[in-house]
C-alpha cells in the first residue's frame, strides 16, 4: 500500500485505477501533473513505505512495477515490468527500441552488479556518418530524424540478461501489464499531449503520424484511450519466446525493413540483431563524506563526472552553505566545469578504447582538480586534467546529448535495491515506428566528428559495434555497505548535474529526497553557468556575473527518482517537472 501521499496524487492514482480517460476528468490531475512545470515548485509529499517500493516516471507504470514486488518479485521483476509501460504511457523517452543501464545492489551477495544493455553501432558504420560532403558535422536535426542514428537496441537483452541472474518471478509474467494496457488503452497524459503537440518530426512519419495523431493531424487530446495492439503483439511474442523473439525472426525483419525504408536510410541487419550481447560490468565506485558511492561504469560517463565533481568538492564546506546561495551554485558549477573538461576527452566505450576511470577517481588527482577553484571567480571555461599523462593523444568530443530519456528506482522486501535508467536518446527517438514502439537515434550520442581540428582521434568517435558515450548516472550510495540512497534522472548531459545536486542534497544539506528532487536546477557543462528558469536562482544572476559566471537562465527538465533507505523504511521522492509516483508497501 502507499502511504502519506498527497491527496491529488492519491486522487490521480485511484482514478488511473478506475478508468483510463481519468487524465481528462481529474482538474487535480492537470494540475498536480503540469508538464510545463519546471520550478520545483508543485507540492508533493514524501512517500513511505515499510517493506518494498518502486519510483518511476508515470504511475501506471510505477502500479506495474508494485504489483511485482507485492506478488514477492525482486527488483529486477519490478524494473522489467515497470520498463515495459513506460514504453508504453512514455514512448518519447525509453522502450524496448533503445537501451538501459542498470544497477542492482544483491543483498545475499552484499554487492554491486551493473548491467549495460547500451544501443551499439551497425557494422556498417564508419567514422564519417555524420559529416557533410565537406567534412564539416552535419546540423543535429539533419543527423537525428532518419535511419543512420539508430543503433542496434539493447534494452531487451539486458533486462533479460538481469532477470535470468536476479529475477523470481516467471519472465512472462513481467509483460502481462503492459498487455493489459497496449490492447485496454490509456489515457493520453498531459506531458505525452504537450510534447507530441510540440513535435514536427514525428507526423512526418507515416507509420508514427498513424498513430499517435487523429487523421486530422492533431495530436491526442489529453485522456483520449490510446491503443496499440501491435505493442501488445509484439510484448506477446518476446513473453513467450524471450528476448530471441525480438532479435531474430518477423520482429528483427520488420525492424531492418522500417530502417532502410527511411527516405534517408540506415544500414542496420539482420545479422546485427542477432549478433548483440548485452555486458555485465564492474561498477565505478568513490567515496564521499564517509559514504560509498557506486554506478554504471563507461561507456557512461554519468557516475564517474558526479564522483568527480563529489571528490573535488569535498575539500569545500558545501554543506555550510545554504541551497540556492550564491557560494553554492558558485562552487558546485566550478566542479561540473572540471568534471565535464575530463569527461569529453577521456570517457568512450572501453572495450574499444582504454578508459582512465581508476586515474580520473584518485582522491588526490581529485583534491588537486578541486584545489583550482577560485572562492571569489569563476574559472568560466576548464581545461582537462591529465590524469595518466595522456591528454595531448586525445581529442575533444562534440556529441549532442539530449534531454530525453527516464528514471526508475526500486527496493523489493528481500532488501536488494535498483537504480536503472533507460532511454532512446532524442525525444521519440529517431521517429521510426514499427511493431508498436519507436526505434532509438542513439548514434547521434557519438562524437560528429572523429578527429579533432589538430588530428586526435576522439575517443568517442563511431566505430562498428561500439557503444557510443552517455551521461546516463543512475547510482547507489551506499551507508555501512548497505543502501541507502538509490538515484538518478533523465536530461541529457545535464543528467550529471542533476544527480549530483540531489546527492549533495541529501548528504551535505540533509534534505528528504522528495526536497531534494524537487530543489532548483543549476549547474555547469564547461559552457555557461546554468540556472532553472522560473525558479529563486534567477535573482542569483547578477551576483554570479559579478564573480565573471557566464550565466544562462534555462528549462531544465529533470525527471529525479530516488529512494531513502532509512530508520524508519523507506522513503520515496518524485521529480515535481514530470508525472511520477512512488509507491510500496
């Protein structure tokens, strides 16, 4: 059961229940919901729980995941199933088309296993693939909308990879909601209206516009029951057949016929599909504040650039200063600085290139990095470190990430914890709809260009069957060697700062996590000093500019899911900006 909610959650919750045309009858709903709030500001109560719980981005899914870990599932049971509505309710951020990195805390092993089911690139693909006739990187929108950005997706064979070592429940019993949901319908919420309202690419696609527009090309009413059996066709078919079902057979030739029948078309096969393996990795793990931090290790570049701007902050008294203070954005937007001067140089997939993450993580590079914050100016752009020596052998990677993408956590009552985000890299991917789900453009994560103006070859350029680089960060801080903090977020590159921000927030300012997530927005990627549009750190500005801060006031759409695990049990925090729900029992 849920506990202590807000009554227009606890409303929304039981009508979702009730009826799937509850988006467009419940005002507490449209309110509570506003996919244009973007300030922190939406109320929302911590949520507890005794025993189990689950947080994700839309509360159908978070209901499918509950109903996992009611029925005695583990926390990859409740990921998969909760992984597969939000392909679903939320088809512009994650799916079955694209890829996930998952992090699971096993409480019988009293370890860390990290899985990375991350999209990789054609065979066919070559270093070029996003260059013009001059050499010159093609425009994001020219790169993204087409068949050359999807890469070969991974989702299915990771989470099928974690079930066979982690799950309890029956692998086909982990589909059963979202069949239920693809073949009842759902109601359009008012995030999936704005967004497909604001998108001129998607009914440019035939089989998309189909869809999820009315045949006179408007996008789907807020609350309109929107169906689709073919999804449920599709779920059906890898119930019963495993992930094989999807790699191989009428699943995997429908996916290379939709790629190649694009009017700028990809060079997907057969034979990658059925060629793709899904990696078990060691975590990267660093301490901070007598605390064990643990995430997905490269290709992300998440958890190492949030332990890098933690390690280079813990010589400062962050916690002294008050959220939302000048010295506090001052200080933590001059760790991103570093932290991202070394996370575009160094951070590719390392079964192709060799990844310093050792080097990048010593305390003492770390300290040293740390010590070139200036307390009185902003450093406005930082140069790389060197951690091993190598940085003139390298070049600096240009890709685009964007703010896409969702957040799932969850704790099952055997005391293992989750932390997985997911993700088909641009809003609704490449725009390639086949089989009832939308196919990533997760090529587009790789550096456009392949050499830098001086020659270095950049780490993260496209190579065949390579991983391309992502800032996805979901991770498990760790107390006394058990959990007790699971986070992460989408957005983009600015997943970073977001998860960072709501680590320090927890651990340095002692903030709930439900404060935490919903605390402003701010940070820095190299480039400008960042700060949430419509929020209190507007009037920061000037003093900030003052101290030489380039500042650029922003929409800053996190979606921050995380769990505490506490004295107490259990509590669950939502990002405000989206449409999530924790739940437990």
């Amino acid at each position: 059961m849920r506990v202590r909610r807000s009554s227009a959650a606890l409303l929304l919750a039981v009508m979702l229940a009730a009826t799937p045309s509850a988006w467009a009858r419940s005002p507490a709903a449209t309110e509570d919901r506003n996919p244009e709030a973007a300030t922190g500001s939406q109320a929302r109560e911590l949520a507890r729980a005794a025993h189990f719980m689950v947080v994700a981005a839309n509360p159908l899914a978070t209901a499918a995941g509950n109903e996992m870990l009611k029925r005695g599932g583990s926390v990859v049971d409740a990921a998969i199933a909760t992984q597969l509505v939000l392909n679903l309710v939320e088809p512009q951020s994650s799916g079955i088309g694209g890829g996930a990195f998952m992090v699971v805390y096993s409480a019988k092993d009293r370890a860390i296993v990290t899985y990375d089911s991350r999209e990789t690139a054609p065979a066919a693909a070559r270093p070029d693939r996003f260059l013009d006739a001059e050499g010159k990187p093609l425009p994001f929108a020219q790169a993204v909308n087409n068949g050359m950005a999807v890469g070969v997706p991974g989702l299915l064979r990771g989470l099928e990879m974690a079930h066979k070592r982690q799950g309890k429940l029956p692998w086909a019993d982990l589909f059963q909601p979202a069949i239920r949901l693809a073949e009842q319908g759902f109601a359009v919420s008012p995030r999936l209206h704005k967004l497909l309202a604001g998108n001129k690419e998607l009914p440019r696609q035939p089989a998309a516009a189909a869809y999820f527009y009315a045949p006179d090309g408007s996008a789907w009413p807020v609350g309109h029951v929107l169906k689709n059996p073919a999804f449920a066709a599709t779920l059906r078919a890898v119930a019963q057949g495993g992930a094989d079902a999807f790699y191989q057979g009428d699943i995997a030739r429908d996916i290379v016929a939709a790629v190649h029948a694009h009017p700028k078309p990809g060079d997907l096969t057969l034979a990658d599909l059925a060629g793709y393996q899904a990696r078990q990795r060691e975590p990267v793990c660093g301490a901070y504040r007598g605390y064990e931090l643990c995430g997905m290790g490269p290709p992300s570049s998440g958890p190492i650039a949030v332990l890098q701007m933690l390690g280079e902050l813990e010589q400062y008294p962050i916690g002294d200063f008050a959220p939302g203070s000048v010295e506090a954005v001052h200080y933590f937007a001059e760790a991103g600085r570093l932290a991202f001067a070394d996370r575009d140089f160094y951070v590719a997939d390392p079964d192709f290139v060799r990844v310093p993450v050792r080097a990048m993580l010593d305390p003492t590079y770390l300290r040293a990095r740390g010590a070139l914050i200036r307390p009185d100016r902003s450093m406005k752009v930082a140069l790389p470190g060197d951690p091993e020596g190598k940085l003139l052998s390298l070049g600096r990677d240009n890709a685009l990430e964007q703010p896409s993408t969702s957040h799932l956590v969850a704790v099952d009552a055997d005391g293992n914890a989750l932390s997985m985000t997911t993700t088909i890299e641009n809003e609704f991917g490449s725009k390639i709809f086949v089989r009832g789900f939308l196919l990533n453009n997760e090529m587009t994560d790789f550096s456009s260009s392949f050499k830098d103006p001086e020659g270095r070859l950049v780490a993260n350029r496209v190579e065949p069957g390579k991983r391309p680089r992502s800032a996805m960060a979901p991770m498990i801080v760790l107390r006394d060697g058990k959990p007790y903090l699971l986070v992460g977020s989408p957005g983009g590159s600015a997943i970073i700062n977001y998860v960072a921000k709501t680590i320090v927030a927890v651990l340095d300012w002692k903030l709930d996590i439900q404060a935490a997530a919903a605390l402003p927005n701010l940070g820095s990627r190299n480039k400008e000093t960042e700060l949430e549009k419509g929020t209190a750190l507007e009037a920061l500005a000037p003093a900030l500019e003052r101290m030489g801060h380039p500042v650029k006031i922003t929409e800053f759409p996190s979606g921050i899911h995380g769990i505490v695990i506490d004295a107490e049990g259990l509590q669950g925090g939502v990002d405000p900006r989206r449409e999530g729900l924790a739940q437990g029992g």
